[in-house]
C-alpha cells in the first residue's frame, strides 16, 4: 500500500480511538471534570502523566537537537526527568493530601488569601497558553509534512479533536485519552529507534547500542567515530560540549524545577486516590517518560551518523530521496559555494538565516536560496534540526507503515499535552477564579457548564495562536519552565515544608521572581534580541537558565518579608500538619 | 484571623509527638535522597564531567553516560525507594493510607 494512504489509515483509526474513549468517559460532576473523580489507578495514572508531560518537542525536536548539540543536549534530558524526583519527594504526596482541584486552590488556601489565588491564576495561564501555542503549531505542522494539508486547516481538525474530548470528557476523558495517545507515541518512537539502532551497531536496543561499537568494521564505539567524524570536518567533539558549565548547572535546574512547578503536570497527581499512590504514580511516570528520554539521545547520535555518511561529499545528483523531499519542504537547502556539485557540511550557517528559496532550480536541480551569503566557512547544508526524528525512517530505509506510525505519534504528543493544559487553564477560571473569587455562589452544575465554556474559548485561543503564531512563541518557550520554577515552585515547597512562611512573604516571593524572570527574558528575547550573548548575561547565564536566580529571588524575598509580618493563623498551622501525614485524620 | 501574633515554633500544633517523629523522619530520608539526586545529576553529570570522562562504561565516557542515561536511571531509582521506605515508615508509625 501507499505510504501517503497508510498514513492516512493510521492517524484515523487513532482519532477515532480518541474520540470514542472520549465519548465511553463523559464527566458529569466537577469532581469528574477537573480530577477525573480521584479514583484513578497510579499506573495509569503514571502513564497519562507521561503522555501529558511529552509533548510536540519532546517527540519531535529533542532528538535532533542533541544530534546538533551533543553533550550540551543533556540539559533537556536530565532537566525534563529530574523534576519528576523533586515532585515525588517534594510536592506530589503532600498536595494530594490537600485534596483539591487546582494548583491555585493550594496557593490560595494554605495562604489564606484571595490575591494569593489570583497571582498564582495569572502565572498559570501565563505558563499554560506558551506552552500550548506550540502544541497547536505542532500539530499543524505534522498534518501539513505528512498528509499535505495546510497548517491551517490541521490545526483546525486537531482543535475539533481536543475539543471532542477534553470538553465532554473533562480530566477523565483526557485521562484516557492520554494513557491511549501514550501507547501510540511510544510505540511510533521505539519502532524506529529499534530499527536504526540494530542497522548501524548491530544490537537492537538504543541505550545499549549508543555504548557499542559501529557495525561497520572498524571497531570504533558508535561515540568514539562521532567525537572523529566531527572533529575532522572543524566541530567540536559531540561528547563535549560548547555551554559554559554554570549555564548547563542553570538551565538543568531551571528546566527540572521548572517540570515540578508546571500546573499541569502537578494537577494529574490530584486524580489518584491516595497520598502514598501520588508517589507510586509520579514513579510510574518517570519510567514512561524514560523509555523515550533514553532513547532519544542514542536516536540522536545514530541520525547524525547517517545523515554525515549519506550526506558529506555526495553529489547532489545522487543525493538519497529522502533528501529531495525535505528539501521540497523548505527543510533542508544547499548552496554550493565552491561550485563542485558536491555537499559539504561543516560548522559554521550555510547562509543567513532560514532559507528563502527561488522559483527556479540550480545547475545541478537544486532548489536556489536566496539568502545572503555566509562564505566564512565552507558548510552548504542547511537542515532543520526536526528532521533527525521525522526523516529518520526514510534515511534509514524502512517501509512505510513506520513512517505512518511516526505521524500518528507526533500527533498524539502534540494533542494530549495540548488536552491537559487546556483542562488546567479552564479549571482555573472556572473554579479558582469563578467559584473561589469571584461568584462563590455558582452552583456546580453552572461550575461545570462555565468549565466547558472556558475550555472551549482556550481551544480556540490556542488555535488561533497555533494558526497565526505571533513571532515570539518559538522564543519564550523559556518562558514556561523559568516562570514555573521562579513563581509557583517556590510558594508551593515553602506552603508544605514552612510553617512560618505566610501570605506576606508568599505573594511577595512570587511577584519578585515572576517579574525578574519575565524582565529578563523579555529583555533578551523579545526587547533586545541583539544583546542576548553571554558577555551580557548576569552570572554568564542564558535567559533558558534564569529561572534559577528567579527561584532563589522568590525564596530570599519571601523569607525575609515573612520574618517581618505576622505569622499564618493557627488554622493553617493545623492544615500543614494535616498534609504533612498520609492518613485521613 | 490572628493579628500581630509573634511566631511561636510549634504554632498552631496538632501533631502528636508520633506525628512529628514521623516528619523528622521523613525529612532525613529526603536530605539524604535528594543529596543523591543532585550527585547523580548536576554532579557526576555536569560538575565532574570532565573528571569522569576518563572512565568509560562500555563505549560511553562515564560523565557522558551520566549526563544522557545514568541519571535518568538514577532517578527512577530515588523514587522507587523513598516510595518503598515510605509505605514502610507509615506503617511503623501506624500513619499509612
């Protein structure tokens, strides 16, 4: 059959999954809506968890970004994994216990303030619509790269999907959803990882391949050929990186913290029924997360490897097909600047900038770019760092069914992350802004129906952001983790572990780390893009990595204006000891 | 709602001395496992990276190794026991779920 209508079949029969789990699991309480009832087992649970926490980037960048980067690459692996130890230990248990809905409704009952809750809903929605931008983005990406449908109209049927499911269904139809949406992505990212694993060392499991040696006879460890292959072409070693080691420390942390303080992640350990299960659950997530975190970074290593074998000193006539495709999508581009007909790569931009082709083909059948010229060094491929793990299965030959598997996967990561940051922006108006602030005498099924209504105005917010993306969205991705980990990290771990600290210190604390975090990146990012080099950076760390200072801002702030005021009422005193242990008093 | 209450340290206190046994505990076994966690990651996988790298552990340079898969590996680890010993302690306490 047709690659083109596998795809196709796969990425329906998918869907239709979806939506018919949506439809066996309608919520019809609150309880339901926002926590899926709190019945929900921690293994399943765990691996919702994983669909919800691996998203867009995670399936389709990350590997190709460690290609590119190599050691550096790890910040991603170990930050997007050790937040889950921080949430286990540190908060998951604790907030179960509470027993709740929102991350707010915490913030604003253990410090006992009505402003609390809103600062909190303000970073919240802040962090939940960046991250979800991209999600939209990604999934209309994948539809236009594999089934040749606008992006437009991509984004518009995923937006019919979430909404399907995430508006009937509430927290439980995402749940279930996303246990099935897991199922899809780590079968689609594993089958690949399999195949080009056994091709180039000849033992099929990735994380043990990247320790062996290449198949092809030389004896050299598959990292060892890369560490010389790179080197002789003028990069750096891959197992060395180029990061300064303070800004690998800040953005490792910046990006675990900034994991253990995301809504959206903490609220999936408020559906579990017991304390002791959120920490079984959050362990369970972390083995779902690390069957495709440890994959990743030997997916990496092995497409960089094919692509500079298939790629360097080749003629572009016999460029493999796989070329001549991505190429067709805008994703690769060559120049050839010394005008041998040949490829080279090298270190250093091919050009200025992301290509602008020509209407008419170079003499050798190239497509023209147009951009100007970079001829301080001798690199001719431009490639977009996505397609180590889109054209993976091309570069390595395997039939089509696996790249219809890919498809379905990268659609599934994108939608159910998608789905649970929705429930948690329209939770938090419904509930935290509504009920709790501003309408307390809402009745629940007005709660519920005011749920579905805000989740369905943030579908078509995060549509319309996935259509139209406003220039910045690629840059504050930052945004997220640091602002998570410099605001509600904070208020959240010294809510459990302090009882001092009290309202004063607690909205202070968020305020100062939230605005210092948002000034400096959107210093940066957004206001002065041409000064973001690390001789202007404070301590030498990157705007990704800054969220650590915001955190230790938030902390410092925090203890020293709650040693100034009152000490919490003694309620609260009583509702952290209640937290502090598993067993229903 | 209290005004200008000075703070006293066992505010507001409901625990029994059970109770706060447990938390203190519970809070040794965190220091201990988060010590881990940091050594694990932010050490063997950024801070002596470069020391590492001169042992290898199969084809992989050791610091490497920790930085792309052994903390991960690691992590799981943490988890599974604070979970274990928890459930344990609990028990002991006669504080479980």
């Amino acid at each position: 059959m047709e690659t083109q209508t596998l795809i196709y079949i796969f990425v329906g029969l998918s869907f239709a999954l979806y939506i018919g789990i949506a439809i066996a699991s309608r919520a019809g309480s609150t309880k339901e809506f926002y926590v899926a009832g709190g019945g929900v087992n921690p293994v399943v649970n765990g691996m919702a968890t994983a669909a919800d926490w691996m998203s867009a980037a995670s399936f389709i960048s990350m590997a190709g970004i460690i290609a590119f980067s190599g050691y550096d690459g790890s910040v991603y692996l170990m930050g997007w994994t050790g937040g889950y130890v921080m949430l286990a230990l540190l908060l998951a248990p604790y907030l179960r216990k509470f027993g709740q809905f929102t991350v707010p409704d915490f913030i604003g009952t253990r410090y006992y303030s009505k402003a609390a809750r809103v600062v909190a809903v303000i970073c919240l929605i802040f962090i939940s619509f960046t991250y979800i931008a991209g999600q939209m983005r990604g999934v209309g990406i994948v539809f236009s790269r594999f089934l040749d449908v606008p992006i437009t109209l991509g984004v518009i049927i995923g937006m019919g999907i979430v909404f399907v499911y995430a508006v009937l269904g509430g927290m439980k139809g995402i749940t279930y959803t996303q246990v099935a949406q897991y199922c899809v992505l780590i079968f689609a990212y594993m089958v690949p990882a399999f195949f080009i694993s056994f091709l180039i060392t000849g033992n099929p499991v990735p994380q043990l391949g990247l320790g062996s040696t290449v198949d092809d006879g030389s004896g050299l460890y598959v990292l060892q050929k890369l560490d010389l292959v790179l080197q002789d072409m003028g990069f750096g070693a891959y197992t060395d990186g180029s990061k300064s080691m303070i800004d690998v420390f800040c953005i490792t942390a910046a990006l675990m913290i900034g994991t253990a303080g995301l809504p959206h992640v903490i609220v999936r350990f408020f559906t579990v029924p017991k304390a002791s299960d959120a920490r079984k659950s959050a362990g369970w997530a972390l083995v779902f997360i690390a069957l495709l975190y440890t994959t990743a970074p030997a997916v990496g290593a092995f497409a960089r490897l094919n692509f500079i074998d298939s790629v360097q000193n080749t003629e572009y006539a016999e460029a493999p097909a796989w070329f001549k495709n991505w190429e067709s999508n805008d994703l690769i581009a060559w120049r050839d600047k010394n005008g041998d007909g040949k490829m080279q790569l090298g270190k250093g931009e091919p050009f200025k900038g992301a290509p602008l082709f020509a209407e008419e083909a170079g003499t050798n059948g190239e497509r023209i770019v147009q951009n100007e010229a970079a001829d301080d060094n001798p690199n001719e491929v431009y490639v977009d760092r996505d397609i180590m793990v889109l054209a993976n299965p091309e570069i390595a030959n395997l039939p089509g069914w696996v790249i219809a598997l890919v498809a379905a996967g990268g659609l599934a990561a994108a939608l159910s992350t998608a789905a649970g940051l929705l429930l948690v922006i329209s939770s938090s108006i419904s509930h935290d802004l509504l009920k709790k602030t501003f309408r307390p005498k809402i009745t629940e099924k007005g709660e519920l129906l005011a749920a579905r209504l805000a989740a369905t105005a943030a579908i078509v917010v995060a549509g319309y952001l996935g259509i139209y993306p406003p220039g910045w969205v690629a840059q504050v991705v930052a945004f997220a983790f640091g602002l998570a980990a410099a605001s509600l990290f904070p208020a959240i771990f010294m809510g459990i572990f302090s009882k001092r600290m009290n309202r004063e210190g607690a909205i202070a604390g968020m305020v100062a780390g939230l605005s210092f975090t948002f000034l400096y990146i959107g210093w940066f990012k957004l206001w002065s893009p041409e000064s973001n080099v690390a001789a202007n950076w404070l301590f030498g760390i990157s705007p990704e990595g800054i969220g650590v200072i915001g955190m230790v801002l938030n902390f410092a702030v925090a203890i020293a204006v709650a040693k100034f005021t009152n000490a919490p009422p003694r309620e609260i005193g009583q509702l952290i000891d209640n937290i502090r242990v598993p067993r229903i008093r | 709602m209290a005004e200008n209450r000075p703070y006293a340290p066992d505010d507001g206190v409901e625990a029994s001395e059970n109770e706060k046994a447990y938390w203190s505990q519970n809070i040794r076994l965190l220091w201990t496992l988060m010590t881990i966690w940091f050594v694990v990651s932010f050490g063997a996988g950024i801070l002596f990276r470069e020391f590492l790298d001169q042992f290898a552990i199969g084809g992989y340079p050791l610091g490497f190794w920790f930085a792309q898969q052994g903390a991960i590996y690691f992590f799981i680890l943490l988890i599974i026991f604070y979970s274990v010993r928890m459930k344990q302690i609990e028990r002991q306490y006669d504080l479980d779920d």
